[in-house]
C-alpha cells in the first residue's frame, strides 16, 4: 500500500515536470511565431493596409502571449 502510494507521487510529479517543459517548449514555439507575426504586421502598417485593426490584433496577441509566458514561471 505505502510503497505504491509513494511510487505515484513521484510519478506524478515527473509527469508534472514533464508537462511544465512541453509546455516551456510550445511557449518558446508561440512566442518565435508572434516574432514572425510581428514582422508581417509592421510590413502590412507600412502599406497601410487594414492596419489599425491588425495592429489591435497583433497587441490583443502580445498580451496573451506575456500573459501566458509569466504564468509559466509559476
């Protein structure tokens, strides 16, 4: 009983600590990806193009891409 319970837990938590780098690596993923969307928004600025609802969008992005970023470290 005792040792199977403990078994668990540490089971448990390397699949946690697995979870937590997967989740690093997606967030690293997201972030190089909003890098690149970044480039593509200032290009569609500059041609003036649907800017200002691309430019709320691409913020709306940043935020959620910070947020989730900051909560990660937790």
């Amino acid at each position: 009983g005792r040792a199977r319970g403990k078994m668990a837990a540490g089971g448990a938590a390397d699949a946690q600590a697995r979870f937590g780098h997967s989740v690093k690596g997606l967030l690293t993923e997201k972030v190089t990806s909003c890098g690149t969307d970044v480039i593509a928004l200032t290009k569609q600025v500059l041609k003036g193009s649907r800017s200002a609802e691309l430019l709320g969008q691409a913020a709306r992005n940043m935020v959620m891409q910070e947020d989730a970023i900051l909560h990660s470290e937790d």
